[in-house]
C-alpha cells in the first residue's frame, strides 16, 4: 500500500512519520517544491523505521505517485500568528491549480486527503479542479474537523475523567472560528452527557464549563502557532487516521470536510438543502473509494442554525475563488 505526500513542511513530514509509526502503508513518496526538504525529511523518517514498522520512504516527483492509493495534500503556504485561516485562501488558492492536475495524471485512481488551509474552501477548490481532470465523486475530502473533534473529546475526557477514545462528540461545520459543538449528541461509554456519572467524574457541565471548552478548542491552533509557530503533531496523527481508514477500507465515521450532495440532505438537516455542493464537515462514512457516504446527524434548532451559518461562511468565501 502506498502514500504520496505532496508538501514536505512539519505537516508533511509529520504525517509521514505517523504512517510509519502505525504502520499503515508500505511506501510513501514525499514530494515537495524543495527537493532537497522532502529527500532530508525522507532520509530522517527512514531511519526511524528499524524501530517501528517496514516502510520504504523516499522522495520523488510527482511521477512518482503512480499506484499510491492515497495522496496527502499539505502543499501551501503556512498561518502566520494572528491570520484566520480563511484569510490563507488567496494565497493558497493558486498553489492547487499547479498540482491537482499532476496528482490526477500520475495517479488516477487515489483518494486525495487535503490538509492545506483553510482546509474546507481548499478542499472545494482540489475537488473542483479534480472533476475537471476527471476524478469522480467522493475522491476528495479533507481533514476538515477530525482534529477539532479530537480536542473537544480530549478536552471532555479530561473533565470527566474518562478515557477520551469512549467519549463521542462532534465539531461539525468550518475548520475555523464558525465551527459547531454538538453537544445533543454527545455521549459517555454509550450513555447521554446528561447522564453519565461516576465517582470520580464531575458534575454536569455548566454553560459556563461548556463555553471555556468551546473557546478552548477554538483557539487552540492560535495559542501552539504563538508559542512555537506551527502546528504538526496533532494534524499529523490525524491525517495518518484518515489515510488508515482509507488505504484499508475500514469504513470508518469521521468528521471530513466534502461538497454536500443533493442526497446528502435529509430529514434531519432539512435546512442545508440550500448548500448543495458547499464544502465543510459532516460525519461522513469513509472507504476504500474516499467518501463513501454522508451522515446527518439529529440537531436541535440551535445547532442547525449555527450549522448554516457556518457553511454559509464557506459558501461566501469560495464563491469568490475563480476556478
């Protein structure tokens, strides 16, 4: 099985390291403008591997990508301290003409998992100029909200004092400002929030507990891009998340950003069919073939409305992208 990374910055490589780690793949190619970047990064993951996992990694070109059953977008430029990642789209918009076109021409048939931000209006972006080059349907997405998602049950585990991987939860919605907590849905060990009980854990969380964790998990890519200038371990685990789910069709539901189908918008988001085609994140049904389908989850009025308020975000901002 076979990964193509395509941007060999901390993200990238990160990623890359990740995959050799879980031991998920058993090659991956690192392309990055910067030859000698993405060869000094494969050279370094590489010595990793008599420690961990048989994976042959190794920089190349974007012919080097034929047979990859997933390529990993991180390719842009970085956040700077205080941009929204919103703010990253004109800059980053022009970068995926130059090589969504060459990933599809050397590997036609992968998924292409996109991470560069804002990583929703990019997303729509590679999904947009991937049908031009003749990729179908549900081969696009993106990390979308998996990583926010990741920080609101670890910040809900921490409180409750559970292990976090029993604890489901969803940030649905923009990777951004907008996104959307949906706390309806949570729940403990398959037990509503409202009545999960331990010991040890604490009492019902406040409106005042829910809003710090809110704004925790918000601002948290602001507070590790202040303190050291990037993030890359975090989106890094996730991507390598993804790309499993992916390279071994394990089906798994995760919260990836992807245009919203017509058939997407069920009775339970009857307020979304006006966003046909408006790319943010859902849970999402995720294959061996990228997307293979779309949840709508049971959302109280609030949530709803937060929801298309988000995605309305979205859609404003890419309508302005010319592609």
């Amino acid at each position: 099985m076979k990964v193509g990374i395509v941007g060999s910055g901390f993200v990238g490589a990160t990623a890359a390291y990740s995959i050799v780690m879980r031991g998920i793949a058993r090659e991956i190619v690192l392309i990055d403008r910067d030859p000698g970047r993405s060869s000094a990064e494969a050279d370094d993951i590489l010595h990793a591997v008599p420690f961990s996992n048989p994976v042959e990694v190794r920089s190349g070109d974007y012919p080097d990508l034929a047979g990859s059953g997933v390529v990993i977008i991180t390719a842009g430029v970085g956040q700077k301290p205080g941009e929204s990642r919103l703010e990253l789209l004109g800059r980053n918009a022009a970068v995926f003409k130059e090589i969504i076109g060459q990933i599809a021409a050397a590997a036609p048939e992968a998924v292409l998992l996109v991470a560069s931000n804002p990583v929703d209006a990019m997303t729509h972006i590679a999904d947009r100029y991937a049908r031009q080059a003749g990729l179908p349907p549900g081969r696009v997405l993106g990390s979308g909200t998996t990583l926010d998602t990741a920080r609101f049950r670890t910040l809900l585990g921490r409180k409750l004092g559970v292990d976090s991987q029993h604890v489901h939860a969803y940030v649905l919605g923009e990777h951004g400002d907008s996104e959307v907590f949906i706390w309806s849905q949570v729940s403990v060990g398959g037990m509503p929030l409202s009545s999960f009980a331990l010991p040890s854990a604490c009492e019902a969380l406040s409106p005042i507990d829910k809003e710090g964790m809110e704004r925790q998990v918000r601002g948290a890519a602001y507070r590790i891009i202040e303190g050291k200038k990037a993030t890359y371990y975090g989106i890094g685990s996730v991507l390598a998340r993804i790309a499993e789910a992916i390279l071994h069709d394990q089906r798994s539901i995760l919260t990836v950003c992807a245009p919203l189908g017509p058939e997407d918008c069920g009775p339970s988001l009857p307020g979304l069919s006006g966003y046909e085609g408006v790319t943010f994140s859902l849970p999402r049904l995720v294959g061996g073939g990228g997307v293979l389908r779309t949840l709508t989850p049971s959302l109280d009025p609030v949530e709803l409305e937060a929801l298309m308020s988000s995605a309305r975000i979205i859609r404003d901002a890419t309508a302005t992208i010319s592609i």
